[in-house]
C-alpha cells in the first residue's frame, strides 16, 4: 500500500495557489483603455489531493535468467478544494461585480470535493539477468504501463509508458550498494520523457532485517510540454500619464520538473517465505507535484 497526500507543486504549496485573470481586449485597441480594462481576478486556491494505492504483483520465472511479472494497483483518488475569487478594481466605481446589481459582490469563494476509486495503470515488467556472480549481479529490465486507468478521474496517465533500466549491485558481505540508471518514455500529453537513475544501498542489520537507503532521481528531458501563459502588459492611466503594469497570471514558476527523493525504508523477515517491507519518500527537490512525505508498506509471498 502506497499513500500520497500532495503538499506543492513546482515548490508552490497548494493552499498558496494565485491565479491572475486580466479583462478582455476591447476597442480601442491596447488592455487598460478604457481604464475598466486595468481590473483584474486575483482568484486564490486551497487544493487538497491525495491518492492511495495497493498493488498486487505477481512475478514468474520464465527461466533461470528471465522474470515477468504484473502489477495490478487499486487507487483511490481525494480531491476538495475551495477558490476565493477577488476582483481587484482599477479605479471606483467599477462596472464588474459578482452576484446581482441588487447584492455585488467584489469577493466570492467556491468549494468542491470528490473522490474515484477503481484500476489504475497496469504494469508488464520484464526482467533479464545479464550476469550473477558471488560479488554482484547485474540485470536488465523492462516496463510498459498501460493506460487502463480512467485519466480523467485521476486513475492513471492517460498514455502508455515504457522505460528500460540497467540494473546493478555489489555483495560485501551483508552490505550491497546498487545503481539503476535508465530511460523513461511518458505518452501522456502533457508529460515529457525523462532519464532515471537510483543509487543506494541494503544493508542486513540482523538476521531477518534489512535496512534499504536510495535516492532516486527523474530529469526530465526537452522543454516541459505545459504550456504557461506569458506575463500581460496592462497600459493604465494614472492621472496626466501612461502607467505599465505587468500581471503575472501565476505564481507556479515555468520551470523543468527535475525530480529527486529520498527513500528510506526496510524489509522485515516473517519468515522464510514471507517478508514485511516498510518505506518513506521524502523531496529532495522542489519538481513538479509532490508529497512533504509519502509511505509505503507492503507484504511479499515467495512459493
């Protein structure tokens, strides 16, 4: 079971977000004349999303070097948020108000919530040993995830993915560093492909547990795909003069979603065909959106 409750997105937290709308362009030409032009929308939002998941995977080995295996996960979706609108006037009187003429209204709030539960994106997992020696091993593997999950009910992607890592690892003893490095390609629209890579470490502390420390990296590769909207001039009188304002539509920086995370966690031995495994993410960069912190425990079965 994996759990993520969102905090912020590109650094931003999510009770924080500013939105700035600016006033069509009438005649004459130019925003900010007439002056009623100059009025903005400062809508400002509190977003609380989180998402748990349990996932049920199944590996088999096809050989002695080769595994598939599938991962079926089951996520439920929570969203509510709440908007308050504020029309931020230019002059007084101004012609824009909510409500009606008999009540306006400069400030308005909205709320809404809901919640999806059902199949995510199903995973295929390929995993082939290249070489396994009594001092490391070294493996490829392979994964698609396909597109089952509902997009627009915050289920899944809405692309098929697939990415292709080398994985390695040494053995000194009850110490095994490890390094995955490889190549992500994400189908969803606003998605940009990145390049993946891991490092870390197990360390069996006793006999039945074992400590496990990575930091897992995502750079992102090419221009983001989001399209943000470039800062408005507004020309606004202000008395015998000409006064530039420029309105920033957002207070989400436009910048690459670079992603790095802290995992620190372990595997507890139940007994010898069964293992309890425990883990926490923690941001190391301020990439796209993210928890403050995310856990994931889980139960494995070898028969």
């Amino acid at each position: 079971m994996n759990h993520f409750a969102y905090r912020s997105i590109r650094g931003v937290p999510l009770d924080g977000l500013v939105l700035t709308f600016t006033h069509q362009d009438n005649d004459p030409v130019g925003l900010g004349n007439p002056n009623f032009e100059s009025d903005v929308i400062e809508v400002r939002t509190n977003i609380g999303l989180s998402v748990t998941s349990i996932t049920s995977v199944l590996s088999y080995g096809l050989t002695d070097f080769l595994d598939l295996s599938v991962a079926v996960p089951l996520i439920r979706t929570s969203l509510d948020g709440t908007s308050e609108a504020q029309i931020v006037p230019f002059e007084n009187p101004t012609p824009h108000f909510f409500g009606t003429e008999e009540n306006p209204l400069l400030r308005v709030t909205t709320q809404a919530s809901g919640t999806s539960t059902g199949v995510g994106d199903i995973a295929l997992r390929l995993k082939l040993g290249v070489a396994n020696r009594p001092g490391g091993a070294f493996a490829l593997l392979g994964d698609v995830r396909l597109p089952t999950g509902k997009e627009e009910d915050f289920l899944g992607a809405g692309g098929t993915s697939f990415s292709v890592l080398g994985v390695g690892s040494l053995r000194s003893g009850g110490f095994s560093p490890h390094l995955n490095a490889g190549y992500v390609h994400r189908g969803g629209e606003f998605q940009n492909d990145a390049v993946l890579a891991t490092v870390g470490f197990d360390h069996l502390m006793a006999r039945r547990m074992t400590l496990a420390v990575d930091v897992i990296t995502s750079w992102q590769i090419g221009d983001t795909k989001l399209d943000f909207p470039e800062p408005i001039t507004v020309n606004a009188l202000v008395g015998p003069s000409s006064a530039v304002r420029i309105i920033r539509p957002t207070n989400i920086p436009d910048r690459r979603d670079d992603i790095a995370l802290a995992s620190i966690g372990g595997k507890i031995g139940l007994s010898p065909a069964a293992n309890l495994l425990l883990n926490t993410l923690i941001p190391l960069r301020q990439g796209g959106l993210q928890p403050n912190a995310a856990w994931m425990a889980g139960l494995e079965f070898s028969f």
